[in-house]
C-alpha cells in the first residue's frame, strides 16, 4: 500500500499559510494533528489534548507529552515532523517559545477546536516573553481543505472501512428476527464490524424501527420491530482512522405499500445525485438539487429537510458539503460556496430521506469516491426494491 502523501499535504498547507497572510499554523484538531504527522492519539474532548501540530514555511512539529508519544515513535518518523516533549513546562509555555524562537508575529490558530482556556494560556504564555508582538489570528478549519483529496494511502483505508461495514450489515440482515429491540441490533452489528476487523464503529450506530425511523438522527431503544414498517439502519467504521457511512432502510417480512413507495422515491432520488456525479457535477448544490428535485415532485419536498451528503475521512463528517441554498440569506450562500466543491479525490456520501412524522422514514446512504473520469461507489448499493429480512 502507497505511504500518506506527507509531502502534498504539507505543501497545500503551506499555500494556504501565504493564502492568509499567517506566518505558521497551530493545528489542535486530533485530525489535522494526525493528517500532518502521523500521529495516532485521540483526545477525550477538547479538553483533553494529547498535543499540537504546528505548521510553519519550512518546519513542523508534533508537541506533545512523554506518556503520549512513548512507543509511537515509528509513527510520526515518515511525516519528518520534530517531535517537541512538553514535559518539564506547560504545553501554552512550550508552544510560545517554539513561536519566538521560529520568529512568527501572526499564528493562525483553528477557532473550532481551540478552547478558550487553552487561548487565554497560550496569550499569557507570549506575554510573559520577550519580543515583538505576536497576532493570534483565528482561522477556519484550513487543513480540513487540504483533506478532502485523499491520496491512495486513504482511499485504500476508507474503502476496507467500507467493505468490513458491509460485510458486517450482509451477516446482520441474516440473523435479523421477530422480537429483538433496536438497541439489540445495533449492538449485533457493533460487534460483528469489530469482528470482521474494523478498529471501532465510525459513530454511535442507529437502529431506528417505525415512528423512530422518521428521526434522523434516532437514538436506538428497547422497542422491538414490528412487521411491515421501516428498520432504518445508519453505520459505519473506523479503519486505520478512517471512516465507512452507510445507510440502510429494510423490512420485517411484507413491506406496506406506503413503505415500498416511499422507499422507491428516495432510491430514485439518490440514483439521480449518482448520475449528476458520473455526467460531471463538481457542486454540491447541483447533486443535492439532483436528488431532491425527484423527492419534491413525488410531493415529499417538505420532508426531506437535511443536506444529500457530506465528506468522509478521518472525521466522519468532512468537506465537501452536498447541499442546496435555502431562502435568500447572501451569508449562508457565500458560505456554501466555500465549501461545496467536489476535487477529484473526494469520498462523499449520497445519502437522500424522506421522513414523514408519526409514520417513520427511509434515509439510503452510499459512499462515493469521486475520481477525474467518474465515480466509484465503495460498498454494495441499495437494491432498488426494500430489502425484506427476517422471512
């Protein structure tokens, strides 16, 4: 398998440090610490950092503790990153030298994953120092930019994430009967990605049966499904970090007939997002629009309120976004359009839903590879007709 592209992913960066004017980048997201060093511990929350990843025109570095980096050596050696220990001194005091003593007066900092404790350490840090002043200038996720090509390093894990997700669904559809709960199933299939290799599940599994199904985002509980209603399934996987996102809508036993309707719009929705992809639409707007132009004419426009899709790789929820303007906020527009192009390289979901309240709802989600020449879909499809289990 082909190394991370340590080199690209720097240089991008870099360009986007002269692009705002910043002399170098702390980077505090555990994905972008990873993506521009190799470096592989998580943090709790944002409250419990397990280092930095500083970016400057000709340098980087990992500062972290001791008791984090010991025995992963190995993994930060191929990005060429310094590794900085913040053992004997705070990480705020540790990162302030590196910034005098590499001569930076304006640090870009990630505004979404900076805390404002860890802000306010970091400014007593530099005013407790000689020297020329230094800008503290919040910025926007940039390296989340420079992610959304993926190089073949993760496109090889996104797609074993993908494959053991559907191994793992393909074996649960089989051991699916009358009387399990919802949380039941979603532990089965937790489980059997576990078993079939993943490193962990993407994002709390969701098992939703009936009414629940008409929640996106649906906690699974103790109600056991019911015959002839929708069992929503939403999954994925962690793969050497990378995520897998799937959507799955099926039946117990004979479908309803509002259910196969409902069903065959959204799988007509996302066959037209698919196609915009393959013919060459590179907005997100254009494949969002695809998809929900056919749910809106089926008169279920209403009921489809969340965007088609979004990027997936290290974070589950990533660049691009695949979504349509809504009203007529200039704000909003101008903000999707930052966000909302499709690179060659991109691995996004196409996931269309139509939810109907107090009945239930059909979400079908598929991973894409966007490629210079079309598309590839990363898992097996959702078959046209709703998927009848436990018969």
């Amino acid at each position: 398998m082909a190394p991370p592209d340590y080199a690209r992913r720097l240089a991008e960066t870099r360009a986007l440090l002269r692009e705002h004017e910043l002399d170098a980048l702390l980077a505090a997201s555990e994905h972008n610490r990873r993506y521009l060093t190799g470096f592989t511990p998580t943090d709790g929350d944002i409250t419990e950092s397990s280092g930095d990843a500083l970016v400057t025109p000709d340098k980087h570095f990992l500062i972290t503790a001791t008791f984090f980096i010991q025995g992963l050596e190995h993994e930060v050696e191929p990005s060429g990153a310094s590794v900085i220990l913040a053992d004997k001194t705070t990480p705020a005091a540790l990162v302030g030298a590196l910034i005098r003593g590499n001569g930076i007066r304006r640090l870009g900092f990630e505004k979404e994953w900076m805390s404002y404790a860890r802000y306010q350490g970091l400014r007593e840090a530099l005013d407790a120092t000689e020297g020329d002043p230094v800008e503290l200038v919040p910025v926007s996720d940039l390296v989340m930019s420079v992610r959304q090509r993926k190089d073949d390093a993760e496109i090889a894990a996104i797609r074993r994430a993908a494959a053991i997700a559907d191994q793992a669904f393909a074996q649960l559809v089989g051991e699916i009967r009358a009387g399990m709960t919802e949380r039941q199933i979603a532990l089965r299939l937790d489980v059997l990605m576990r078993a079939h290799g993943a490193d962990g599940s993407s994002f709390p599994t969701i098992v939703a049966c009936g009414p629940s199904s008409a929640l996106p985002h649906a906690v699974p509980t103790e109600r056991e499904i019911q015959p002839g209603e929708p069992l929503l399934i939403d999954f994925g996987c962690r793969v050497d970090g990378y995520c897998s996102d799937l959507t799955r809508t099926i039946c117990l036993g004979e479908p309803s007939p509002r259910l196969i309707e409902i069903y065959r719009v959204v799988r007509a929705a996302q066959d037209a997002a698919e196609d915009a992809l393959r013919r060459g639409a590179r907005r997100g707007r254009d494949v969002d629009g695809a998809a929900r132009k056919v749910i809106a004419d089926a008169g279920h426009g209403e009921a489809f309120f969340h965007a088609l899709g979004h990027g997936v790789g290290l974070a589950v929820h990533e660049l691009p976004i695949l979504a349509s303007p809504r009203g007529d906020d200039p704000q909003r527009e101008a903000e999707l359009a930052k966000i909302e192009g499709i690179a060659a390289g991109s691995v996004v979901t196409v996931e269309p839903g139509i939810y109907l309240a107090g009945w239930g709802g059909v979400r079908l989600e598929d991973m894409a590879l966007v490629r210079e020449d079309g598309v590839e879909l990363l898992a097996s499809r959702n078959p046209p007709d709703i998927l009848r289990v436990g018969v």
